[in-house]
C-alpha cells in the first residue's frame, strides 16, 4: 500500500475555492455547477451552487473557508453559524450547504453541525469538509489534484478527461519535464491528426508559450494546463497578464516566441487564435490562449463531440441553419457539445441549436458543456436545458 499523500494547503483564495468547486463536481456532490458572485458582492453565505442527482436535495450551496496562520487558523462556532443563516436567505432555496475549510477535525464544529441538522429550526442540512476529507477527495482525485499540484500529482501520462479531452499539468520552473509532457502531447495520435499539416506549427507555438508562461523573469507562472478536446488546443496559466495578440506591443527582432504565435495566427485561415486574460473578480485565476480548429465546426469527431463556435448565433434562424450543417454519427451516445468560445452569441439561437440536437438525438444522451468565461450563456440556458430528460448542461 502507497504512503498518502501530504497535500500542502492552498496560499490564496481563489485557488482554494477554484479547487473545491472542481473536486465537488470530480466526486459528483455537484453534477453541474457555478462561481456565485464575486468578491464584494453578496453572496449569501456561499461561494458555489449547483444541483446534485442526490435522492434527498437537489440543490447545493458551497461555501469556502481557507483558514491559514496569516489568515486566522480558525473557524469558530460563530462564524458557522453566521454562515449558516446567510445561507438561508438565499433564492432558490438550498438543500444542504457545505462548508469547506482547511482546519483540522474539530469536536465543537461537529458538535454544533449535529446540532443544526437535528434542530427543528433547520432550513437545510449542513456538512463540514476539513482538510483532512478535502485531501482525501485530492486523493480520490488525482487529475484535478495535478491541476494545482503538478509536481506531486502530475505524471508523464497524458490524463484522459470525462469528456473525451486529453491534458497535461505543468509546475514551474519550465524544465526537462515539461518538455518531455509536451513532446507526449504534440506526438498523440489525437493531436497530430485533429491539426493535420498545422500540427508542427501548432507544436511550437505551445512550447514557446509554454516557457514564456513559466518563465521565471516573464510570465511567473506556477502552474499551466493544457487541454485538447479534438477540436481547440486550451492553455491555461496563472501567471501575468500578456496578451501576445495584441498588435500594439511591438516584436524586437529577438523575440522568437511572439514572433512564432502571432505567426500562427496570421498564416493558418484554418485556425482560430484567441487570448483571454484572467480575472480574479469573476473566479478566472487562469489566462487563456486557445487554439480552436474552424474548418470543421459542426463536424463531430470520432470522439462524438464537437466545438461551436456561437458568434453567428443572432436569430433562432441562425441556430436552426447551424443544426441542419451539422454531421452527427448515429452511435453517439452520448454526444458532447462544447458552446461558448466567442465573446458574442445569442442565447437564443444557441437554445435552438440545442433543441434541434436534443430531439434529433432521441433517447441519446446530449453533453453541454459552456466555455469557463461565458457563465453568462449558462444562466441563460440552464432554467430550459435542465427540464429536458438526457441532457445535462456543465461550465467548465
């Protein structure tokens, strides 16, 4: 039997409640879920909600307690239940909260949870995950463990996500290791063939960025993933800010690495490049440059799933004619939609696109997943997409 693992706690905020929102959704206590508010916004007394496919509750308020030396290395019986009675005021009503916290076990804690679930009084049950049940789920979990701790977690196998997508986890400093987990990635079956003839370009524009990121002197980064889903290359880092597209900062004759990204961007009309910066308000600790292959949007891949680029989706008409392009293998089951990457779409045409895919489907299963930066087109879908048997909708 393998000695556990000691996982050191999280030094900030945003990486802590991004870590439990991830392995509530990797341990199914959420099947689909979101970010609530964000910094100085009320959030009545939670940090997550989502929906279970538990028997008992259904809907499921997160709130994250990252308690360290500098912070206060406590949780008192107060704060719980200052909490706990912020939690009832929220709209739809919850039915169960959990509190998650990098404390120890603790017996007045647990005495006093105990003691809120078996009161008549109680609006929703309560749960408390201290460190020890969160490493536990790290435990569990070893894919969203190599997320934030790629230097423990990570391996030299490429991970195989639920979505039929490939990643790799990266720690700084950029080494023999990283190059080793790229050159695995780059020489995969799925990549080479998704890219085609643009694979050895693509290729290099990921090293480069790759270093650059976590670069000690330029992009400072601890940490980067990489995600291919057959149709957009997605790499993540949480290091600064910098914006490689951006044609105002100007290329110095040496500068290999933006030379070779904006390259790519000009030279492949098949390729669609794209640079989001992080947000620490909005929960999105990680820039984002993404890849995305346009000459088969709408086109399934022989993983049953494609990547719609929603940018057209103006109308109702718009997502009627893109349904009717699409090609859709009759033994997908389930077949999986990625939505969002634009930074524009319409809710509307969107839903229709999806309606048209659910009774096309049948009593096939439909996948929706909604890029990570429009939380905005998943509040619109969700309240309709929800109702339909065989379809469940996630934000990434």
């Amino acid at each position: 039997m393998s000695i556990k693992i000691q996982w050191p706690m999280p030094a900030n905020w945003e990486d802590f409640e991004d870590m439990c929102y991830r392995l509530a959704l990797a341990d199914r206590v959420l099947v689909s879920g979101r970010k609530y508010g964000r910094r100085g916004q009320e959030q009545h007394g939670v940090d997550i909600v989502g929906q279970t496919d538990h028997a008992t509750w259904r809907n499921v308020g997160i709130q994250c307690k990252l308690k360290t030396e500098y912070l206060g290395g406590e949780l008192r019986a107060t704060e719980l239940k200052e909490v706990y009675e912020k939690s009832k005021t929220l709209n739809p009503r919850l039915d169960k909260l959990y509190v998650a916290t990098t404390i120890a076990r603790d017996t007045e804690i647990a005495a006093l949870v105990d003691q809120i679930n078996a009161s008549w009084q109680r609006r929703h049950f309560l749960e408390i995950w201290c460190w020890e049940d969160i490493c536990s789920m790290l435990d569990a979990h070893p894919t969203t463990a190599a997320r934030y701790y790629p230097h423990i977690a990570g391996t030299d196998d490429i991970q195989c996500g639920s979505l039929d997508f490939l990643e790799i986890f990266l720690g700084a400093p950029a080494n023999d290791t990283v190059s080793r987990r790229i050159g695995k990635l780059c020489s995969h079956t799925s990549f080479t063939e998704g890219f085609r003839a643009a694979a050895p370009e693509v290729a290099n524009v990921l090293s480069e960025y790759v270093q650059n990121c976590l670069h000690v002197r330029k992009g400072k980064a601890r940490r980067v993933v990489i995600t291919f889903d057959g149709t957009e290359l997605i790499i993540e880092d949480d290091g600064q800010v910098f914006d490689p597209l951006d044609p105002s900062f100007p290329i110095k004759p040496d500068q290999m690495g933006l030379r070779t990204i904006r390259g790519l961007a000009d030279r492949q009309t098949s390729l669609s490049v794209e640079y989001f910066a992080k947000c620490i308000e909005g929960s999105n600790t990680f820039n984002r440059l993404t890849i995305q292959i346009k000459d088969r949007e709408g086109i399934a891949s022989c993983e049953c799933s494609v990547h719609v680029e929603a940018a057209d989706f103006f109308t109702r008409g718009d997502g009627l004619a893109y349904f009717e392009r699409m090609a859709i293998p009759a033994d997908c089951d389930p077949f999986t939609i990625h939505i969002g990457t634009a930074r524009h779409s319409s809710s509307s045409g969107t839903h229709e696109l999806l309606k048209h895919l659910k009774d096309f489907l049948g009593d096939r299963r439909l996948v929706v997943v909604v890029a990570p930066h429009r939380a905005d087109l998943y509040e619109a879908l969700k309240g309709a997409v929800s109702r339909w048997p065989g379809v469940s909708l996630r934000l990434l």
